[in-house]
C-alpha cells in the first residue's frame, strides 16, 4: 500500500502495529511542536469528541479501541468521521495506550483541526464578558478557567503574551468539553493593547494591589473585558494601566493570593450574576 492509499480519508483501518505511521503522527500530537506544525489536537472520550463534533468542529481522525465494535455510539461517531472526510482506525489497546500515554485509555480518541477566533472578529455585545488571560502557564488553570466561561455563560477567552497551549491534552483534559464551545483568541501584548482600545465596555483588571473591593461595581452596563494576571507575577504594568479598574477580591487568612482559577471563577460569577438564572427553591 502506498503511503497515499494509507493515508486516504473516508476510510476505516485496522491498525495493531505502534510503528504504524499514523500512528506514530498522532502519537506526535502529545508534543507542542507537532501541534502547531499539523494545527491539530487530541480530545480523549466519546463524550468529547461527541461534543467537538455537535460543536461543528473538524475532525481528521477518529481512533477507537476493537473493543468499540458494535458499539452504536462510537459507529455514529465513526460514521460522521468518515461523511466529513475523516480517517477511522480501529487499533488495539496497547496502540491507544501509546496514543494517549494512559494505562487505562479511554475507548476513543479524535485527532481535531485547532481554531482560534481572530481578534478582529469579536464583536463585543451588550453582556458579554470577555477574559483576557495574560501569560498563563499552568494547563490546569486554563482549563479549569475555560470550562468556568462556559458554565457561566461568557462570551470566550483572549490568551495574551506566552500562554500554556490550550490544545494540550492536559488542557483539553480540563475543560472537559467546555473548549469546544467556548472561544479562544491569542494575541502578543502590543495586539491586544491595541485591541483593548476598541473595547466598547469596561475593562477590569483583578490586582493583589487593586483599590477597588470586585463586590462594589456594577458590571452590568455594557460588555465587560476581564484581565487575569500570570500565576507568578500577576498583571505587569502595561496590561494594568490600560484597565479602566483594578479591583481586589478580599481575603482574610494568610494565603498571600488565590489561584489564578479560583480568582477567575470568584469575578466572573459575580460579573455574571444578575445573568444567571436563579435556582428555584426546593
Ligand atoms: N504573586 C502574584 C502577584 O503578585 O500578583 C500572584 C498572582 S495570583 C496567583 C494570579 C492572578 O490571580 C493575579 O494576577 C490576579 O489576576 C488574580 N488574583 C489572585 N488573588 C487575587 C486577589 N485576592 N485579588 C485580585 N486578584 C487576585
């Protein structure tokens, strides 16, 4: 077969071999570099990769375990991969084990095209809440971060400077499903400076040194444009200055800081507040 033929999409393999070549392609994807040289990602899970196709995102490969045979959900799924012009490979434990470096993998993988929203194409609403993460490091944070947008209705995330790659399978891991619906912008400082300019509502940095308690402001005159600061060294100076506030969440023990997702998750339910349904009494 040749290396065309093997690589044909809208097929169905069978693969056992860990030298196999696709395999060793999406192996590759555990790696940045691969990453962002192939624009691809890997989202481990049924549900996920039920979720990533719901949400209108491309897929190439869909990998399942011999054990999924028969299953009607991973058939439905392989059955998208193949009708979107996708790979399906059927593989055995041992290669997804490889895949997606688990002893236990999950019985599914799908290999997705990234996508990141140009900032020239967010329109800011009436209620939006965009947030703005600047040099996030920890794949943790981001994804927890993400995944708290999506719970609370925000309009999507802006990763600014040097940021922890949100397609990593740590991140993606995180979001647990939520950056399939939430969107990611990027942009080096100097962009997103130049972009903020733009931003019709009201930008709010969160700062150890902030003069501003978050409780007292109303967020709820127009979009509102959140800036997160870097696990280590907090929000630097330009990113500050270009706030219209700078606000402090109190704490009363002796931890010098929150972490930046908790933090994250603490503005944005109170920004988002008069958004969110109530909970009706039991
Ligand atoms: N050593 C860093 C500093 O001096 O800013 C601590 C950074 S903290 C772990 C990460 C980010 O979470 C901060 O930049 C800020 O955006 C947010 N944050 C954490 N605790 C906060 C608080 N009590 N008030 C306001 N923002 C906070």
């Amino acid at each position: 077969m040749t290396d065309r033929q093997s690589r044909a999409p809208g097929q169905v393999k069978e693969v056992t071999s860990l030298s196999n070549p696709l395999v060793k392609d999406i192996k590759a994807l555990a790696m940045k570099k691969y990453r962002d040289r192939e624009h691809a990602f890997m989202a481990e899970g049924l549900k996920l990769v039920l979720d990533a196709l719901d949400a209108g995102w491309t897929i190439r490969t869909l990998v399942y375990a011999k054990a999924g045979r028969g299953n009607a959900a991973v058939e439905k799924a392989a059955a998208r991969t193949v009708a979107a012009g996708g790979l399906v490979l059927e593989v055995s434990e041992k290669v997804l084990a490889a895949i997606t470096r688990r002893d236990n993998p999950q019985m599914v993988v799908g290999v997705f095209q990234q996508r990141y929203r140009p900032l020239a194409d967010i329109r800011p609403a009436e209620g939006d809440v965009w947030v703005a993460l600047d040099r996030v490091r920890d794949p943790g944070n981001l994804g927890t971060i993400v995944r708290t947008v999506d719970a609370v209705g925000a309009a999507g995330v802006i990763l600014v400077g040097e940021c922890t790659d949100p397609f990593s399978l740590e991140t993606v891991r995180a979001t647990m499903g939520s950056l399939f619906s939430v969107p990611l912008s990027r942009a080096d400082e100097d962009a997103f400076l130049v972009w903020r300019k733009s931003f019709p509502g009201l930008a709010i940095g969160t700062h150890l040194k902030g003069s501003v308690d978050y409780r007292t402001l109303d967020y709820t005159t127009g979009p509102v444009l959140l800036l997160m600061g870097n696990e280590q060294q907090g929000l630097p100076g330009r990113l500050a200055e270009t706030c219209d506030r700078l606000v402090r969440i109190p704490q009363a023990g002796r931890a010098d800081s929150l972490n930046l997702a908790v933090a994250t998750g603490v503005m944005l339910y109170e920004i988002r507040r008069a958004a969110l349904p109530a909970t009706p009494e039991a």
